[in-house]
C-alpha cells in the first residue's frame, strides 16, 4: 500500500525491481565500502603487521603491557571493520555482476506468527 508516509509491505511479499536499480544499488554500496577503506590512515595489511608486534610485544604484566593491550585491542577493531567493509565490497561488485535473477527483493525468511487466545 502506498501512501504518504511511504510504502507498507507485508512479511513475505515480493517487492518488483528492476535489475538496473540492483546494479545502481551495489555499485553506491561499493562505492561508499571503498570510500570508507580509502579514507583509513593504514591498510589492512599494515594492521595485520602492527597488531602481530603488538602481540609480541604484550607479555608481562606492568603498565606498558597493559597499554599496549588496550591499543592491540583498537587495532584488531580497526582491522576488523576493515576486514568487513572488503567483505561487502566484494560481494557488492558480484551482485553487480550477476544481480539476481527475478530482479525482486524477497526476503528469504518465513513468519508465522501465532497469537494466543
């Protein structure tokens, strides 16, 4: 149903797009996953070889262990999220490639939903 707050669709109603929206669509989400990338002061692979020093670096107990852990723990979150934004990208460039094959967005999940009484 439209109206004019927008569209309502119901739990496991198929919505019709179009293949071009999907590329548009994971092209922008490509774009905006690289952007985010570009704009990190390190690559991944930098991460990877600060947080392995760190690793050797953290053994003892005193107050320079414990900082270096804590910024061990900031890098690992860092390469994290880098490590995920990749992930989208890539799987947003092969949707690009091959959008799917209905041009639908259907969700992949089935509800029933029980009221009691």
């Amino acid at each position: 149903t439209f109206g004019e707050g927008g569209c309502t669709i119901n739990i496991g109603e198929s919505v019709p797009i179009s293949c071009d929206h999907e590329r548009r669509v994971g092209q922008v989400l490509s774009q905006l996953c690289g952007g985010l990338l570009a704009e990190s002061a390190t690559s991944a692979t930098e991460d990877e070889a600060i947080l392995h020093a760190l690793e050797r670096a953290s053994t003892g107990l005193d107050a320079r262990a414990t900082h270096t852990d804590r910024v061990r723990a900031c890098v690992h979150a860092r390469l994290s999220r880098k490590r995920a934004l990749s992930s989208c990208r890539e799987r947003a460039d092969a949707w690009v490639q091959r959008p799917t094959a209905m041009a639908s967005l259907r969700r992949p999940w089935r509800v029933s939903i029980r009221t009691s009484g």
